[in-house]
C-alpha cells in the first residue's frame, strides 16, 4: 500500500516493513516447506528472515489451543451493562437499528427510576472481583430521561464506596438536548461521550432528517470543545448514498472534531442505501485514500483521531479481549425500560434472544453459553483470518441478521474490517518510516 511492502506476524504482532527482494523472498517462504533452499543471491535476505523467526518476530506459533481451552465453557462475570433508558427518540434516522426489519422496539417509554436502580444493583452482584463496571446511558434518545439518568448516576456514586467498584458512565446522545446549562455536568461526569453526526450536512440530513445538521451542529461542537482531551467521539454512519465517506470525515474534521468515528450502515439486504458486494472496491479506494489524508494533516500539526484507524501494536488489548471483542451476552448485557435482558442492543427487541428480566432472574440456557463460547477461534472463518486479533470476530448480531448464526461473520463486515486494519498498519509504518 502507498509504496510499502509491509508483512505483519499475526500471532506476534510484529509489523515489518521490507524492500522488494526482501519482501519475494518472504512469499515464497510463505507458502513453502522449512526445506527451501534459497538461491545464492537471496542467501542474506533469508538468514535475516530467519533470525526474525528465531527470534518470535515471523513465523510464530499459533498458541489457539491454550486460548481455546482458556475460553470454553467458561462463566465469566457481567461487567457492563447499556441502559436504554428510553425506547423513544426526537429523531427518525432511516438506518436506525430500532426500526428496522428483522426487529425493534416494541415496548415503548422511559425507564423508572427503580429498574435503572434495579440494573446496577445487579452488575454489582454478577461483577464478581472486578472493580470497574461500565454504564452506557443509550436510547432511543437517552436524554428525553435526563433527570432519571442523573438520580441514577449519583446512585451509582453512592454504592461505590460501600462495594469497592467504580463505575464508568458513558452517554450516546443525538446532540438534541444538549444545552449550556447541562454541558457542563455531562463533561464533569461521563468518562466517555458518543455524539451522533454523520458528516456533510446534506449527507447527514438525507437520514437522519431534514435540518438536523442546523439543529445540533453548533450544540455537539460546543460539546466537543468543552470536553477537550477528555474521551469522546463524533460517531457517523455512511451508506451507499455517500460512498466518498472521506469527504465526511473530512468535513467533521474542518469542523473542530478531533475525534470520529464514521462506520458503514448496517441495513438489511433490500434498502436501497444498504452497502453491497460491488461497493467494495469504491471503499477500499476510500480508506486508503483517507489513510493518506490523515497521515498528511498530521504533518500539517491538524492530526485528527479516527476510530478504527486506532490498532496498538505495543500493548494494545489482552489476549482474551482480542478473542472475544465486545463480549455481548456473556460479560455485557442490554436493559429495555422494562427491565428486560438482552445479548446487546442490537437483539433488544428479538423475543428469541431475551434471557430474563430482574424479577425472574437470567435464563440458564443455550442463549448464554453460546454467546459466551463465540470467539474468534470458534468460528471456522475468523480462526483462518489474519486479522482476528483486531477484529475480535465482528459484531455478532450482525452476523445473525446477515447469516442466522452468531459465528458465521457478515462477508462484507468483515473485508471492510481488514481493510481498516490494513490501513491502520500502513499508518503505523509511514510514521515510523
């Protein structure tokens, strides 16, 4: 990509930049035996190869069976949980995963404040030794509940002390809402805040409603300065109506945002916006191009952070967390307004996939352990794929609306995915380049 020839150790994470006859010599190694024997003029290129196997930089062992045997079976505890603290909304965004086809909210209102109570009451019990337990306050619009999510906020504060946790809030709000008077207690208590817009104003007006880029456009950037450093995101959605998202992002970065994160629709097959197989190569074309784009406002001291560009070669995520991503019906949960039980938000709404409430308790059933044993190395696709360590398998509802199981990915999700990863290394490379 851009010039670079780059080869990446998928069970090492070690990321490596080579020149031509390096980078010949490495494709015919890997699709060889230990065998080969190099050809004179290539002896030093493969002696250095070899060093970087020796040394756990290329070729590492894959260590599934130790992480496979790690995740079967296992119970692990529920450490976050999404409040949806209204099933209602001031905005009617076409995408909306609330309306959509397969599923959606079919129990409007607010919720109480008693369920919410109820809600972290019951992280707490089910969070075993964690100390830190994540609330993400969403909706609908969760600010039409604004006064029950503040009494809740102060309830978790309250129960933080006498349990020795310390909870985590984060809010996903539309912008509508937002005011001078409640800017401030937002930044002063949320650890992280999503901001709906989707880009360009005629873009971002197409789904999300006529004069709504003029309704919260001013409210999210007075938001975003006020919050500063602290964590936050613009979080957009492109479909097939703007396939030159980088325009988007873009725009959203001329803005002020210094944070975004613009993802691809998700959509049943027949909307006339859903992304398709032959739109590929137009996004592909467009990461890369947005890649460029970035690495060059950086130089220019106008560097932006986006989202899935965002991959830590150094450190990054555990091991258990690469493998299982989001941890959706094991380690985090959705609750409806009724204090009813999902895998995440995005099955609220599908019967066959609630798994209790808080007064019946959670079903012990075939819901819970498959979710808790859906992993990358328990899909057959994901267990072959080189980025499944940055991935962590996909989102899995989509997967189920798009295939009809939790462990078989969405094809198009995915290769967006890789390409994202793909350019995220490149990224990486040209930096230190």
């Amino acid at each position: 990509m851009g010039g670079l020839r780059l080869a990446l150790d998928v069970e090492s994470g070690a990321l490596h930049a080579l020149d031509e006859a390096a980078f010949s010599v490495l494709e015919v190694l890997c699709d060889t035996a230990d065998d080969f024997v190099p050809d004179p003029q290539n002896q030093r290129i493969f002696d250095e190869l070899k060093k970087l196997k020796e040394s756990g930089q290329l070729f590492s062992p894959p260590a599934d069976g130790r992480i496979h045997t790690h995740m079967q079976n296992r119970r692990p505890v529920i450490k976050a949980l999404c409040l949806h603290m209204a099933h209602e909304c001031n905005l009617t965004c076409k995408y909306c995963f609330a309306g959509q086809g397969n599923y959606g909210f079919n129990d409007r209102g607010l919720m109480s404040y008693e369920t919410g109570k109820k809600a972290l009451d019951f992280i707490i019990a089910r969070s075993g030794n964690r100390g830190n337990l994540e609330i993400d306050f969403f909706g609908g619009e969760p600010m039409l509940n604004f006064n029950t999510v503040k009494e809740l906020v102060s309830y978790g504060r309250s129960r933080e002390a006498e349990t020795g946790k310390r909870f985590r809030f984060t809010l996903t709000t539309n912008g509508t809402l937002l005011t001078d008077e409640n800017i401030p207690y937002i930044n002063e208590t949320f650890d992280n805040i999503v901001l709906s817009l989707d880009g360009r104003p005629h873009v971002n007006d197409r789904m999300r409603g006529k004069g709504t880029s003029d309704l919260v456009g001013q409210k999210l950037k007075k938001m975003s300065e006020a919050r500063g450093e602290a964590s936050h995101y613009i979080r957009g959605t492109y479909t097939r109506y703007n396939l030159d998202f980088v325009a988007d992002v873009l725009y959203l970065a001329d803005a002020g945002f210094k944070y975004i994160s613009i993802e691809p629709v998700v959509a049943p097959p027949e909307e006339e916006y859903a992304l398709r197989d032959e739109d590929l190569p137009a996004l592909f074309a467009e990461y890369e191009k947005l890649a460029d784009a970035l690495l060059a406002r950086e130089k220019e001291g106008r560097g932006i952070r986006f989202f899935h560009f965002e991959i830590d070669l150094e450190g990054g995520p555990c091991i258990a967390k690469r493998v299982t991503g989001c941890g959706a019906g094991s380690e985090y949960l959705a609750v409806t307004p009724a204090g009813r039980l999902f895998p995440c938000h995005q099955f609220v709404g599908d019967e066959a996939f609630c798994i209790g409430d808080f007064d019946t308790g959670i079903k012990e059933s075939t819901i819970i352990n498959n979710f808790s044993n859906c992993h990358v190395l328990s899909k057959p696709e994901c267990a072959e794929c080189w980025a499944k360590y940055y991935c962590s398998g996909g989102c899995m509802a989509t997967a189920h609306y798009a295939n009809g199981s939790i462990l078989a990915p969405d094809t198009i999700s995915c290769q967006l995915m890789r390409k994202r990863v793909e350019c995220a290394l490149y990224m990486i490379a040209k930096r230190k380049l």
